[in-house]
C-alpha cells in the first residue's frame, strides 16, 4: 500500500526482516538515501528504478548483489 510519502511503513518493516542481518542496515540506509527506489522481496529481491521512460526493474538472488548493482547505476548517474 503506498502512503503519500512512499510505502506502507509496515510492509517495508517485513521486508527489512526478510534481510539478511548483515544488510538489514544497509537496506534501511538505502531506502533514506533513495526514497523512490522500491526494493521488495518475491522470492527473488527486486528493485524498481524510475526512469523518464518508465522504469528500470533489477532482480538479484541475493541482497547484497542487489544492493550492490543499485549503487554501480545509481551512482554512474
């Protein structure tokens, strides 16, 4: 559900949960620094990128890789 300022706080607060302890905190610092990136777990984790033509989605097994990936793109910005 999303709220005026993004998402439904308690959906983010399981998806936080699924995250491994060791990127529980970086997920959360993530999210602060990029509030329009939506990043949730299907099975796999996914994240979704706005873009000017739509959107860009990521998928990745493991947070870390994913986490990762977003930084090389959104940082090559």
């Amino acid at each position: 559900m999303r709220t005026r300022s993004g998402y439904d706080p308690a959906l983010l607060a399981v998806v936080d949960a699924c995250a491994p302890a060791d990127q529980a905190d970086r997920l959360k610092r993530f999210r602060r620094e990029h509030p329009e990136v939506e990043i949730i777990r299907n099975a796999p984790w996914e994240a979704t990128i706005p873009e000017p033509d739509g959107e860009r989605t990521i998928v990745r097994w493991e947070l870390r890789e994913l986490l990762d990936r977003l930084d090389e793109l959104l940082d090559a910005c």
